[in-house]
C-alpha cells in the first residue's frame, strides 16, 4: 500500500483535484499543501478527515496499515 501522502495525491489525481483546491478547503496555503504531500510536515487526523471527505473517498484508502 502507497504512503499517506502519495494514496492523496493519487486520489486528487483521480478526481482531478488541485493544490491549491485542497488548500483552500483546508484553509491552507498552496506550499503547506505542498509540503505535506511531499511528507515535510504531517498531516493532522482533522486535515485527513477533510481530505477524505473532499476528495469523496474513506479515510482507511488514505492511511497505511501499520501492522
């Protein structure tokens, strides 16, 4: 399974969503979205929630199974 940050983009991919559209539903910065794609910064359980719900796909397709 795919890191965080790159089941995201692969997910904006699919839905033809943007930085800067997922910054703006975050109330972020084009370059914060930036980096947390990148996996410069973490991203918050809240930011992961609203990510899921933007891009209309479940949580659990963003996450890696740690076990």
């Amino acid at each position: 399974m795919a890191d965080t940050p790159t089941a995201i983009r692969e997910a904006m991919s699919s839905s033809g969503v943007t930085q800067i559209a997922l910054a703006e539903r975050l109330g972020l910065t084009q370059p914060a979205v930036s980096a947390r794609l990148a996996g410069r910064t973490p991203i918050t359980v809240d930011e992961l929630r609203t990510i899921a719900a933007f891009l209309n796909v479940p949580v659990a397709d963003l996450v890696t199974d740690a076990a």
